[in-house]
C-alpha cells in the first residue's frame, strides 16, 4: 500500500547554494508524493539544481513575489497534507517530519515550525514584535510564530484566498485569515536552521520591507475590521 500522502511546495529566488541540500533532505522521508519547486525568476541555477534532485518545476518568467509563487505551487499538488517550505532549510529541513504529525492526528488544521529563540538580530525582534501584536489584535490569539514559513496544512484547510499577500505580508495575513476562518493552529518546536539575515545596510534594509509590507496588511486589516471593507492587492 502506497501511504505516501504529503506533498511538499517550495517557493525559490536565486537559492542554487541551498536548494540541492534541501531537496536531498526531503527525498529521505518516505511519507513524501510529490515535490514541487517554483523558481520564482532567479537569474541563477536555481531552476536547473532543482531539476536534478529530482523536483518538479513551474518556472515563472519574473519574480512576483512568494505569495504568487505559492498560489502556483499548491495548483499543481494533489495530496491531502501539504508542506511549504524554505528552500534554504539545507539538511535541517528533514525537522519537517515533525510538523505532519499534528495534521495526521487530526489535532490542527495547520502547523506551524516554531524555530528556537535566538537573540534579537538587530530589528527582527521589532518586526516579529508587530507581527504578534497584529494577530492579537485581529483574532484574539496569541501565537509565536507568527513568520514562519515552515508550515502543513490539511488539504481542506487551503484556500487560494490566504495566499494573496505580497511580499513580506504573506504569512501575516496568512496567519490572520486561517485564524478568522476558525482553523485550528499548533506551533510545533523545530531544531530548523536557515539562512539569517546580515547586520549589514543589506539586513537592515530587509528588516525595514518586512516591517512595511506587515504593517500594510495589519492596517488594511483593521481598516476592515472597523467596519469599511476594501480588497487587498494581490500580486
């Protein structure tokens, strides 16, 4: 009996140097259907790495951004657990085991990779700060990992509408939807590892975009929540 039921989406941009090491990660957990890449317009070998370790490939021509990227993954697998993941986890990626038993057991509709606590890296605690704040403020829930990407759902429990956020916004208001939808949610601890963010103009500059494109979501939200309602741009 086949009890391969996941299936696993994973959204690049230029990750040549991490992809292979991710993909071979994956291919040892034998719960694994299918392996979706989306290269979402890397100018380097991304797209050519991921076709040798074997993944399929949907290959846009211009980067648009994760959350587009992910809407054309999850089109094109079939399973009833779904996993997104980093490409840049590297070997540490095989943690994801440990999100598909919570899905499994029938205990959460989504599960979410909770990283361990690291020291604030200069403005990353400012912006997973905002993000708390904004769930709590939007649902009423507290929940840690709020910006993780690592994340399985149950196939039901995915709709194409959580994933229109751009840029940085895209687990934010992820999160918030599944949440007011009445998703069950778990945080599961990870010993994952991926590529950190510099403390040079470079990282602070990142930190600043994922700030402004959460904090975007976040008042759009509230603007909503108040009462007056207005569609959010979706890549």
């Amino acid at each position: 009996m086949d009890n391969r039921d996941v299936g696993i989406v994973i959204p690049a941009y230029n990750e040549e140097q991490r992809i292979g090491t991710t993909l071979r990660a994956l291919k040892s957990l034998p719960w694994v259907r299918e392996v979706v890449v989306v290269d979402d317009g890397s100018t380097d070998n991304t797209a050519q790495v991921a076709l040798r370790e074997g993944a399929s490939l949907i290959k846009l021509a211009r980067n648009h951004g994760k959350g587009y990227a992910l809407r054309q993954g999850l089109k094109a697998v079939s399973s009833p657990i779904v996993l997104v993941l980093d490409a840049d986890l590297g070997q540490s990626a095989i943690e994801a085991a440990k999100l598909i038993q919570p899905i499994r057991e029938g205990m959460a509709d989504v599960a979410i990779a909770r990283f361990a606590a690291l020291p604030d890296r200069h403005g990353f605690g400012l912006v997973k700060g905002l993000s708390r704040i904004g769930v709590r403020l939007l649902t009423g829930k507290d929940l840690n990992a709020v910006l993780s990407g690592q994340r399985a759902f149950r196939r039901e429990a995915i709709n194409p509408e959580f994933f229109k956020y751009k840029r940085f916004g895209i687990e934010f208001g992820m999160t918030v939807d599944l949440l007011n939808h009445g998703l069950r949610i778990c945080e599961v601890d990870v010993e994952m590892s991926h590529r950190v963010t510099g403390l040079d103009l470079a990282g602070i500059l990142h930190r600043a975009k994922q700030f402004k494109d959460i904090f975007a979501v976040l008042m759009v939200k509230l603007w909503e929540k108040a009462g007056t309602k207005k569609v959010y741009e979706v890549d």
